[in-house]
C-alpha cells in the first residue's frame, strides 16, 4: 500500500506540481489550502507524513505543526520560500 503525504500549501500551482510528482513517484497524496482544512483531513484519513507551508492564511504553519505533533504525532517537513533562520529555527 502507497504510503500517504498529506500537502499543505495556499498556492494551488504548488499543490497540484507537488502532488503530481508525489504520485508518480508512487506515493498516495490528498492537499490542503489551510492549517484549519488540513487538520479536519487529518482527523478523518491519518496520512503518514505532512508537508506543511509555514506562510499560510488564518492559523500559520507553525501553530498547525505544533497541533499535527501533538494531537496527532505526525511527522511534519515544512515547505516554504521563506529564508529567514528565525523561521528555520522555529521549524526546528
């Protein structure tokens, strides 16, 4: 059975081109728009890992982490443009 990586991310083009490369690479994908949406996704399908934009509306990803880690104890890889080493000692 595929393993499933549930995508988090606002932008639809990045969705769709990491989900198309997941899948060909034989992976089983569902996407989110928001931390709010992928948490209810994740309450009913539990995926195997999460990639997770930290940039995004509402709840940012790194509030959304700390709830995939510790309701559900998901491995989280963030994905993100942002360069900042705040950010990536946040993530850490």
């Amino acid at each position: 059975m595929a393993k499933h990586i549930l995508i988090v991310d606002d932008d639809a083009l990045m969705r769709r081109s990491l989900a198309f490369n997941l899948e060909q690479a034989g992976y089983h994908t569902s996407t989110a728009e928001s931390a709010e949406t992928a948490l209810s996704q994740v309450r009913m399908e539990r995926p195997d890992l999460v990639l997770l934009d930290i940039s995004l509306p509402v709840m940012d990803g790194l509030d959304a982490m700390r709830q995939l880690k510790d309701q559900f104890d998901l491995p989280v890889i963030f994905v993100t443009a942002r360069r900042r080493e705040l950010d990536e000692a946040l993530g850490l």
